[in-house]
C-alpha cells in the first residue's frame, strides 16, 4: 500500500511536471506570436531566413518540453524567440509552390488543392539537346516541374530522358514520379468536337512521357488547352474531355493558356467548374488586368509562359532600359528580375532557354528558384515601378507563337487573349 501511496505520487508528480511544461509553452508561443505582431509594426531587420526561423521554431518548441519552472528563461532563448518572430513577421519572398484548385466533388462538397512548383522550365522553341536540358533544369537548377506541349515535338525526346533517370519508368520505385511535376498543354490541332478524341490524344502524350501500363507513373501533374484559337464547340468538348481524364485519375489538374476574359467565360456559362490556372504572355509589360482580376474572382491561378521575345526588336525598349536598371542595381539579369517579379505577384513561371552554348546552360540555373533565391527582393518602389510599364504589348507585335501559327496573327495589335 505503502509502494502504491509513493507510485501515486511519483505520477501525480509526473503529471504537474508534463502540465507546467505545457502551460510555459503556451505561453512562450503567446508571446512569439505578441512579438510577430509588434514587430510586424516596427518593421525590424530581417534575421533569419523564412525557412530557418520554421525549422529553429520546431527545435525550439522541443527544447521547451525539458524545462520545468516558469521563473526563468533558459540563456539566450529570449533572443532566439525575438529572432524567429522577426523573420516569420516578413513576407516570404521566395515561394517554393502555389496551391492548384482541384475542382470540388460533388458527392462530398469537398474541395483539394495540388502544390505546383512556382518556377519551371519550359520546353518552348527548344528542339535540340533535349536531354541535357532536362537534367540540366532537374540537377543543376533543382527545377521541379516541367512545361511541355504537344506543338513544341519534344515530349518523346523528353519522356525519353525521364525515364532513363527513373521518374517515369516503371522500373524504378513509384515515389520517384513525386519528384517532378509535368504540365503539358494540348495543340489546337489535338482539340476535337469529339470528348473521345481529345482524350486519346492526350494518352497519346502521356504515353511518350511515361511508361503508360504504370498508372502510378503515366499521369499528368497539370493538362491545359494551349490556346483558344479553333471555335467553341472544340474548346468546350476539349476542356469537357480534361474533366475526364481528371476524373480517370490520368490528369490531377485541369488548366487553360492564352484565354482571355470572352473564352473564361465560356467555360463558366456552360456549368463547367473554371480552370485552376491560366497561363498566358504576361510581364510588367502586359499585364492583363482584365485577367488577372477574373481570376481573382474565380479562384484561378495564373503562370507567366515564357518571356522570349522581350529582348528583341519589337519588345519595350524604354521599360527594357528600366527593367535593366533594376537588374544592375540588384546584380541580377533582367531574366531573373522578371522572374522574381513573378514571384512577388504571386504567380508561375516558366522561363526557358536552350543548351547550345555555355552561357544558355547556365541560364537554366540562373533563372531557377535556385538562382533567384540569391537575389534580394524588389523593395516596394521598385514593384510600383515594374508595375507601371503596362504598355498593353500585344503577342502579335512580340511575334511569339507559342500555341498558334504564322496564318493565326492578323496583325501587330493581334493578342490570343483577345480571341474570343
């Protein structure tokens, strides 16, 4: 009995010891968060990195569990508290994903999201070296999603060089697959009246880039329409067969490029849910503001395709010289700061470029979440700037043609966006 009177004790003993360690962090976690708060006020020195602070917060909060009176800090903690408030008090500035609205189920009214990475590498106007691009972007630039399309001819070459490094291969562990996430967009020539059609065309792509009996492998990440450029009929059976194809398991997400504010509406008069992203040429240059704000108001995400007629003739020379300002000031190339405008504004990108020379290779590094990480962020005035060079510049004047022809574009004023 005696043995039992002490037993008792010991774990009521126990017990107070485990509830005061509980209430001290409680209220250590109060006061970090009375910390974040004023000093979201006094705007202080960023001290650690966004992601630093999360990981020492979770040490931290292991370290509270051996303390066992309120009466005192442990030494230096105070200060480690102060430091991990300020950095979760800033904005993080370097965003490794966007969530993706995975359209609600109509059973259960629930509704997911899908992590896609907030910088990719895109496969436009690429045709050579394949290969190195892909193991460029995915090892050296630590590059996690991949813009593929049926009209750029490369996802055979593409699937080819995922599968022999295991993500797309049935001979190698399914995890493997969660390593990268693939986009593809389907060609207006893939589009169809017929919801079968479309859907064997987009088999057709998964199959070239990935084994396609391994269903754990063989899916796409995102599927979008490339463009509006055919009718009604077509775009809508098209975006019909995606839902599909999402519902089959074979497309996690279901996305749009280049449409504008005439075709999203499409979509929503027709009772189909709207796309999770709308991926279009867009820069401090234009903006698509019209756009923008749809997608504000229909839960849509948007991604920048990539910015590959800037630079040249037709592009805006004298918000060129702005832009480049920023750039040297920053110690960054103008590709890098319009990626992490990108960034700030809260959208996707996918800048590009090839592997045939030096200086091309390791622009696929440079303009990767990796590069960019090292660039400082644009402060506020330098935002308002970047924001203030709409010029409204139109994809026919830019002569790009990523998801049309020649015979499409009509003129400078030309836009896709404007299509519909």
């Amino acid at each position: 009995r005696s043995n039992a009177r002490c037993a008792n004790h010991q774990f009521m003993g126990t017990n107070t010891t485990l509830l005061m360690r509980k209430m001290l962090l409680f209220l250590l976690l109060t006061c970090t968060l009375l910390l974040t708060l004023t000093n979201a006020l006094t705007t202080p020195p960023l001290i650690l990195p966004r992601r630093e602070a999360i990981e020492a917060g979770a040490a931290l909060a292991l370290q509270l569990t051996t303390v066992t009176t309120t009466s005192f800090l442990p030494e230096g903690m105070s200060e480690q508290l102060t430091n991990i408030a300020n950095a979760l008090s800033r904005p993080n500035y370097n965003p490794e994903t966007i969530e993706l609205r995975v359209n609600v189920n109509a059973k259960s009214m629930s509704m997911s999201t899908l992590s896609m990475p907030t910088i990719g590498y895109s496969f436009y106007k690429t045709k050579d070296k394949i290969d190195e691009c892909v193991k460029l972007a995915l090892f050296s630039g630590n590059v996690e999603m991949l813009d593929v399309a049926s009209q750029y001819g490369t996802n055979a070459e593409i699937g080819d060089s995922l599968k022999s490094i295991g993500l797309t291969s049935a001979d190698f562990p399914k995890s493997l697959r969660k390593l990268v996430f693939l986009h593809h967009k389907i060609s207006n020539a893939d589009q169809d009246v017929d919801v079968e059609v479309v859907k064997k065309n987009v088999k057709r792509e998964i199959a070239k880039l990935a084994d396609y009996q391994d269903r754990d492998k063989a899916f796409l990440d995102l599927c979008s329409i490339h463009s509006p450029l055919t009718d009604k009929e077509r775009r809508l059976a098209s975006y019909r067969a995606l839902l599909e194809l999402q519902k089959e398991g074979l497309v996690k997400a279901v996305g749009v490029c280049n449409y504008g504010v005439g075709a999203l509406n499409e979509i929503i008069d027709a009772g189909l849910p709207a796309p999770a992203i709308n991926q279009l040429e867009l820069s401090p240059f234009n903006q698509h503001k019209d756009v923008i704000q749809w997608a504000n108001d229909h839960d849509m995400q948007i991604s920048c395709a990539s910015w590959s007629k800037l630079s040249s003739v037709n592009g805006p020379q004298d918000g060129w010289a702005i832009l480049a300002d920023i750039a040297k000031k920053k110690d960054a190339t103008k590709a890098q700061i319009l990626v992490r405008w990108a960034l700030q504004k809260g959208y996707n990108c996918v800048p590009r470029s090839s592997a045939n020379s030096k200086i091309e290779k390791f622009a696929i590094v440079e303009n990767s979440l990796k590069g960019v990480k090292r660039i400082e962020h644009l402060t506020d005035e330098e935002m308002s700037i970047l924001d203030g060079l709409d010029e409204q510049l139109k994809a026919g004047h830019l002569g790009r043609r990523d998801g049309w022809e020649d015979s499409d574009v009509t003129g400078d004023s030309w836009d896709p966006t404007e299509f519909v």
